[in-house]
C-alpha cells in the first residue's frame, strides 16, 4: 500500500503544521506534525517523494526495514505497554457484571506522555521516510489508536477516516474508485480492501491498516456513545464478503461489545464467545468466559451460564474468578425442586469448611447471605454477613463489603439503629465511589435519627416504670442495679453493712484503715464482700472515678483523666468560690431512682423530651430520608401526645406533604383543611394552598429560589444525578420551596422514564394537589391517569402480532432516522418562482381577530448580501421552535406536546413535529411545513403567546425560542451551526416578525 504526497500535505494542511498551518481537531489539544530538530532546515524523505513514479524495489526494502524497526516497532511496544499497565491496575468484581474490557480508557488515558511519545514516533516515521513504503497506514493507524486511549474520540475517528479515504483502492491514472460501487470493477456489496496474502508480503509487511482502521472506527463510535453508527457499520462489515478472514474475530468482538453496550445481554454473549481467540492469554480467554456465563445469566439461559461457569474453572490462573465460577454453579443450580436453595446453602457452607477454600471463606459466606436475602430471610443473611466479615483473612474491602451490606439491609428495614452502628464501621476507602456517597449521605441523619430514638425509648420506660407499682418498681430497679453492678465489675448492693449504697462517711483526717484487718480469721480480703465494697468507697474517696486502665499509678496520666472529667465550662486550675460535690453515678437503688418521673415537674420535663424528639424524627424522616411512612407515624404520635403542641403548624405541613407523597390524597386533603381551619395566618398554609412561601416573597431567603432554578436546569439538561443530589440538599434546608410545579412535572417525567412509577405518582399527585386548577395541574392529571394505564396498555401492545427479528442474531437491525419532509418546491424551480415574486408582498389574511398589526406588514424580498441563506417567502417552511440545553427526555415530551396542540388546534392539517440535534447545545423541533413563510410565521405568533401556560408550561421561557426556516437553508445551518448568524439573517429580512 502506498500513499503519494499530496495526501500527505492534505493531511498536514487538514491536522495542522508548523509548516502548513494548524487546525484543532480536538478541544484542547493541537494536532502537529513538526519536523524533528535536527531536520528542521532540510528537506526530508516526506516531502522529497515523487507523485507520478513507483519505488524501487531496493529502496523499498530499506524503507520498510527502517521504518518498520526504527519507528514502528517501538511505538507498537509502548502502546502495548500502556494497555498492560492499565490491565495490571485493574481490578474485577466478580460478584458483579463485568466490564467488557479488563482495562479501562481512563487508565490509559492517564498514562498520557507515554501515548504523547507514540504519537511523535508516528510523526517522526512518516515525515522521516518515503511514503510510499509499506509501513504509512500502519504509522498512520497507531497514531489513531493512540488518540483512542487518550479518549479522543473526535481526532481519532478524524484518523481513521483519513486512513479510509487515502488508503482506498485507485485506478492506473491516481482517481479513487468508487467504493461499494461496480463501477472501475468494484463490488457493489464490499467496502474493505483486498489483502495481497503472499509469502512476500507476509514476511516483509504487515497487512494493509485500512480494513482494521475501520475496526477501530467502530470501536471509537461505540466507546463515544454513536451506537447507531456504529451498528450500521458494524452491519455493513458483516455483509462485506471482502472483508480479510483474520479480521472476523475481531469483528465479533466488537460487535460484542455494541450489543454488550446496548443491553442485549444474549446477543452479546453469543458473538463474545465466537471472538474468543482475540484474547491475549488464558486468563483473559477464561475472563471472557466468565462474562459470557454472567451474560448469558442476565438473560435468563441458565443452562449456558452453567455450561460457561463450568468451562471458565480452571482455564484462568485468578483463584478468585475460580471460585466466584464455582460459587455461581452453586447459586443458580435450581435442581432439587422447591428445597434448592437451601440445598445450595447448604453446599456453599460445605465448601467453607473445606481447608482448600479456607482463604476464601469471606466470600463464601457473602454469597450465602446474598442467596438468604433473595429468599427474604434477612436475620440468617446477617449472621452469614458477620461470619463473612470475620473470615476476610485481612482483605478489609471484604470485611467492608460485608457491613455495607448488613448496613443496607438494615436501613432498607428501618432498622436505623442497626444501620448506623455498621455503616460507623465501614471503611470508605475500600469503597466504590457511589458506595461511599450512600454512606457518606446518610451515616448524618442516621446520627440523628438514633439520637432522638434513644431518648423516646429511655423516657417511654420511664415513664412506663413510674406508672408501676411501688413494690414492683423497686424490685424491677433493684434487679437492674443488681445487673448493672454485676456488668461493672461491683459489689452486690446489699452486701453485708454497706447495703443500698449506705457507704461510712469516712474522715479526710482518719488514719488508713488496715484492710486486712478483720476478725474473721482465715477469711481472705476479697472474699469478705463488706471489706471488698468498704475499700472501694475508700479508693474513690481518695482517687475519685479512676478509670480501668493498667497505668494508673503515673501521676500525670492520673491528672490528665481527672481533669478530663471536670464539668463543662469549668477550667482545671481556675479558683473555685465552693468546692463541687462528686456525682456518684455508682448502679444502686439511689442513683436509677432518681431518673424515674414521679412528680409533676418530672413527667413535664419527660414528655417535653419525647415531644421534641418525635417533632426532630418527623422532620429528618421527611426531609433527609425521604422515610414518608416513618414521619407520618413520627407526627402521627406528636399529635396524639399533644394537640397544642407549640409548633403543630409545621407538624401538620409535614403531615400533609407526606401523605401527599404517598399518594394518599384523602389524608393530604383532611390535614390541608385541619391546617387551614386552626392556622390561617400560619406562613405554613400559605404555602400548602397558595404553593408560595411568603418568607420567600420577602428576601428571607433569595438563595433558594437561585438553587431550586439551578436545579431546575440541571434536571432539562438531563444531569440527573447532579440534580437528585442538589434536590435532596435544598429540600433539606428549604422544605417549602419543593412545591414549585414546574420542577415537580420535570421530575415526574423523569422517573417516568426510569420506569420508577411509584415515585412519579407521588410527585404528580403532590403537583395535582398544590396546583389542580392550573393548566399545568391538568396535564399532570392526564399523565397520572396515562401512567396508572401502563400495565395495560403494554400489555397490549404487547399482544399485537407484530414480528421482530431474534435479538441473538448477527445482522444489526436499526431503526430508521426520520428526516423532515421535502420541500415542495424543487430547487429547479427556484429561480423562477424567485423571479415572478420579486418584491411583491404575500397575500394578506383578512383578520378575524385583533392582531399584531406590525407582525402582518407584508413580507417583501430583499436582496441581501453577505450571507449563505437564501430568503424564499413563497416556498414551504418549518416552524421551528429552538431548544437550548434541553434533555432528550423533556425535548421528547415538549414534542408530544406541540403534537397535541397541532391535533387539537390543527385537526385538519397534517403537521408532523420532527427533533433535531443542531449541537451539543442546541435541538430544532420542526414543525411542518407550512405552505410558505407567511402561514409559519402566523402558526409561531399563536403558538408563541400559548406556550408558556397551555403547552408547554412546565418548560421555562428562556430554555426556547421561535423562528422558522426552509429546508435548503436548515441544511446550511446544519452544516454551519451557526444560529446567531441564522438569527440575523431573518432579522435583515423579516425584521419585527419573529
């Protein structure tokens, strides 16, 4: 294969030199072939070579022989050594999906100046030889390959384009032949390039680049997210009968890895394992097989799983995907009739007391927890999550692993108490990203959750002890001092003359006591109880409450724990005006006694205790945890308790927007009126029937009208998880403002698409609840009942006899682009129908209304200059509506919208409503077309002063703009995508109209 020199320059001039100017082919990054220094005042190989001569056959050889082991060789060997690196630092998760790959690009892509280096070297070697040499295309496909792992994906599909289109087969004369055409003798139905397989060309060049550049292609498209191109190509190479037969494994491979990206978990385990011989080893083949086994799983096939599990044993050398294989053919074996589960348990346990499997006990257990907990049997699935945590062999991600998952068992059971305790002894460093964000963001509110519980429970029994009888209220207290003495290591209360805590008041002026001193003879000291507690209270007399440490004797360490425990606000060596009196809290009858509410002042101050917390319970359920059920039975009880309590407003705003939440709108609507009723002038009912805080209208709290409109944006700009976040954090602080209706519809649409209808129906139905009368209000009750007839309506679609082709096929099925209709004028007829329209204005509409009278001044044509578009009036055209920052979810729902309104307001036109991407940025919702500019312009003034409260009134005003156009000029625009130029353009020409 060869490459002449103007290719070379076109090249050069296309990417950037410093010879030839420079042009960013990527955002960031400067694409440069410069010559290296030495040879930057000579004319090199590159630029000396001929247009209109072959090569000889001597210099050919020494061409190949030096850019092959002087340039290729060493730029091949570092881009293999990147990928090793990048294999070697990562790790699988087998108790997950593996990733496709064993290597990620953002590994690769941190290992930047090694790919630097591979780039130069590709440079260097083509500049520095004749490029007629057999080695171009492959410098040339190294240089892309390497942009693919520093994630490029623009500069390198610009590569292998270039690798495409110069490499292509010629004619005699220099022309390109037509590809997948029969003309010049091509095959209509191919493509690839034809491969010379002789012995020469094997033994002194490598295979043409061009044919595996279209490989690397589909793998930038895919790892870009252009799924659809890449399946047409993916489909193109499957049906080209010249494509090289060494190139079909590599073939499936990616066309694994499309499926594989795409969900279609069978498909890609099919064309996975027909791509097997690709692997660079055993333990990549076995990876492999492991995957498919997990593929073949998700699907459902579980006979496969089992055939690919058992064949993946043995053939890697990682001991762990050994035994997570052998672990899998345990859980999914469903032989044995219902009782298979425990049998598998049973199995799993078996193989932990195995001494060959004593290294690999933690994950072991795991797995038997995680088949406990798909059974529903959540108390055994704890107990096998400890014993995992207790094996983990000092694999601290294990033991991690293991208390995040009782941790979340825990909290997914409410049992918050449990979850604290262990999501306090994970280690986060062990964690995956989003595993640290959950704990992260809840480990704050479960603090104060089991704060707040623990006071409810100790003042509940409390109370519940006070309300006892008094004989049956000091025996209950007495046992527990008994208990807790026992539990400190003390002497029994009513042990010998110190009963009850009645201690001798010992002199600071007495002589010590001769603790041995006793008369009864023979008895040794510690086992006389009265010597035994009568020397403790004189040690506490002296040291105090020495606390249980071996090194108490040190004076200093003495000190540092007494001053440790000197009251809050008091300073150790500050003079005192009366010398405190210790607390002896010593377990005794005296001491538990005195916490029991039996007077008035006790009872107030327990139930004020019980009160505040449920009202803190109640809020962080609602605001922090999103736990409506458990705030409702929080503010339940706080209501029950007390129905004057200070802050009931704010109890009964709680109450009504968790019903609301749960959909239980008959409550929501009971506690409103309640609310309404005894609050009216509360801040609290204006914003439940008004939806508007007026602390807010005010200046309280200007930020968070700023935060809820920022996440506003973020929700149309499809960042949802930033969103969720931010929401979560702003409902937190400002509860009142989650009411704005706008935000709620776009939430509900977007869970909606998640499938996740709970949640969508709780959000409508607040939406409908704070704003039904609204027009807003109505299209949410139109998307609840819409949503509440998905089960059905699926179903039956789901029944219609529609065929679709096996998903486990190799033929790439897409669905086709809808393109915006043609114009109905064709271009030949332009200039005619140009001439007899020339200045004249269009025929103006008799008004049945009151109109703008500026927007129906004629429309007259005038030539302008400096521009690409042409102004046509009298041909068809678009209404557009110009989306900026939109998501697919919304722009797709602001289609069905328009669709809508054109049905109910046009019902006699056909006016389909088309989604383009003009950017990154920017989507044009075509409407039309229309008959000419005049009707287009009329149907954007109507729909224009309808948007913002009938169609579209959850879309913000300044996310879309109105204008129209033809199609000759939408294909300029799309070409330029340049709207501000567009924008004046229309402006020069129909100033005022739009």
């Amino acid at each position: 294969m060869s490459i002449t020199r103007p290719l070379l320059l076109g090249l050069i001039g296309l990417l950037g030199s410093a010879a030839f100017g420079t042009l960013s082919a990527q955002m960031g990054f400067n694409l440069e072939v410069k010559k290296p220094k030495p040879y930057e005042e000579r004319v090199l190989k590159a630029e000396k070579t001929p247009t209109d001569k072959k090569i000889k056959p001597t210099k050919r050889f020494f061409q190949n022989l030096t850019t092959h082991y002087n340039y290729y060789f060493n730029a091949n060997n570092k881009l293999n050594e990147v990928i090793e690196r990048a294999k070697a630092s990562h790790r699988d998760d087998y108790a997950q999906l593996l990733p496709f790959y064993n290597y990620s690009l953002d590994a690769t892509a941190g290992d930047q100046q090694e790919l630097d280096s591979v780039i130069y070297k590709s440079q260097t070697g083509l500049v520095m030889h004749d490029l007629r040499s057999d080695w171009a295309d492959n410098m040339y496909l190294l240089w892309g390959a390497a942009y693919y792992f520093q994630k490029k994906f623009d500069s390198a599909s610009l590569m292998f384009q270039f690798i495409n289109y110069a490499f292509a087969e010629k004619e005699k004369d220099g022309y390109y032949k037509y590809i997948g055409s029969r003309m010049d003798g091509n095959n209509a139905l191919s493509i690839s390039t034809k491969e010379d397989n002789s012995l020469v060309k094997k033994v002194f060049s490598t295979s043409p680049s061009r044919n595996d550049a279209l490989l690397w292609q589909v793998r930038t498209l895919i790892a870009n997210d252009n799924l659809d191109l890449a399946g047409t190509l993916i489909a193109t190479l499957k049906n080209d009968p010249g494509f090289p037969e060494r190139l079909h494994d590599e073939l499936e491979e990616v066309q694994a890895f499309w499926f594989y990206k795409n969900g279609i978990w069978d498909s890609a385990a099919v064309h996975l394992l027909q791509a097997l011989d690709v692997a660079q080893n055993k333990q990549e083949k076995a990876r492999w097989e492991y995957l498919a086994a997990q593929l073949f799983e998700k699907k459902g096939n579980i006979e496969e799983a089992r055939n690919w599990y058992s064949k993946s044993i043995g053939h890697g050398t990682d001991p762990i995907m050994d035994v997570y294989a052998r672990l899998n053919l345990v859980r999914i074996n469903k032989e044995g009739g219902e009782n298979y589960i425990d049998q598998n348990i049973a199995e799993l346990l078996k193989m932990a007391k195995r001494d060959r499997f004593a290294d690999y006990r933690d994950i072991i257990y795991y797995m038997a927890a995680q088949m406990e907990i798909d059974r529903g049997n959540f108390a055994a699935a704890q107990e096998l999550l400890l014993k995992a945590s207790k094996y983990n062999n000092g694999n601290l991600a294990s033991r991690s692993n293991a208390f995040l998952m009782i941790a979340d068992l825990a909290y997914n059971q409410k049992n918050y108490k449990t979850a604290a305790s262990f999501y306090d002894s994970v280690r986060t460093n062990e964690l995956k990203e989003e595993e640290v964000k959950r704990v992260e963001s809840r480990k704050p509110s479960l603090a104060k959750v089991v704060a707040d519980m623990a006071v409810v429970s100790r003042q509940d029994s409390l109370q519940r002890i006070a309300l006892m009888p008094e004989n049956e209220r000091k025996e209950l207290i007495t046992k527990l001092a008994k208990k807790l003495r026992k539990q400190q290591g003390l002497a029994e209360e009513n042990s010998g003359a110190y009963a009850s805590g009645n201690l001798p008041v010992i002199s600071p002026n007495a002589p010590p006591v001769d603790l041995f001193n006793t008369e009864t003879k023979g008895e040794w000291y510690f086992y006389n109880n009265g010597l035994r507690t009568g020397g403790a209270a004189q040690f506490k007399q002296v040291w105090g409450n020495r606390p249980n440490t071996d090194n108490w004797r040190r004076f200093s360490q003495v000190s540092n724990q007494l001053l440790a425990k000197v009251p809050a606000g008091a300073t150790p060596n500050a003079p005192q005006a009366a010398p405190t009196t210790p607390v002896d809290n010593t377990p005794s009858y005296e001491t538990l006694i005195k916490n029991v509410p039996l007077t008035p002042e006790a009872v107030q101050f327990s139930n004020d205790s019980i009160k505040n917390s449920l009202f803190n319970l109640g809020n962080v359920y609602l605001n922090e945890m999103e736990d409506y059920a458990s705030a409702i039975e929080a503010f339940e009880r706080l209501r029950s308790l007390d129905a004057s309590y200070a802050k009931m407003d704010e109890v009964l705003f709680g109450l009504y927007y968790a019903y609301s939440k749960t959909g239980n709108t008959g409550k929501a609507s009971e506690v409103k009126n309640l609310l309404s009723g005894k609050f009216a002038g509360s801040r609290f009912t204006s914003i439940v029937t008004s939806g508007k805080d007026p602390a807010a209208k005010q200046g309280v709290s200007p930020q968070s009208t700023r935060d809820y409109e920022a996440i506003y944006d973020l929700f149309l700009e499809g960042k949802f998880d930033e969103a969720e976040a931010a929401k979560k954090r702003a409902d937190s602080i400002y509860q009142t403002n989650y009411w704005q209706p706008q935000l709620l519809y776009i939430e509900a649409v977007y869970h909606i698409r998640q499938r996740d209808d709970s949640t969508a129906k709780s959000v409508l139905n607040t939406l409908i609840a704070q704003n039904g009368n609204t027009p807003l209000g109505a299209k949410a009750k139109n998307l609840l009942n819409v949503l509440s007839r998905r089960q059905q309506i699926e179903d039956e679609l789901n029944r219609l006899n529609i065929q679709r082709p096996a998903e486990d096929t190799a033929k790439v099925v897409l669905q086709p682009v809808i393109k915006p209709e043609e114009p109905k004028y064709q271009m030949a007829q332009r200039d005619t129908v140009l001439a007899k329209k020339q200045d004249q204005p269009l025929v103006k509409a008799v008004p049945q209304r009151p109109v703008d009278t500026l927007a129906q001044k004629p429309i007259v044509v005038q030539k302008k200059v400096n521009t690409v578009y042409q102004f046509e009036p009298a041909f068809g055209h678009y209404a557009v509506i110009v989306l900026e920052k939109v998501d697919g979810i919304f722009s797709g729902e602001a289609k069905n919208a328009f669709s809508r309104y054109n049905k109910e307001n046009y019902y006699n036109q056909d006016l389909p409503v088309n989604v383009v991407d003009l950017d990154s940025v920017h989507k044009l919702m075509l409407i039309g077309s229309f008959d000419n500019a005049q009707k287009a312009i009329e149907y954007v003034q109507k729909a224009r002063k309808l948007a913002p409260n009938e169609i579209v009134p959850w879309l913000k005003p300044e996310k879309y703009s109105f204008s129209i156009i033809t199609s000759y000029n939408l294909e300029v625009l799309q070409n330029l995508k340049d709207l501000n130029q567009y924008k004046k353009f229309l402006e020069q020409n129909l100033p005022g109209k739009l």
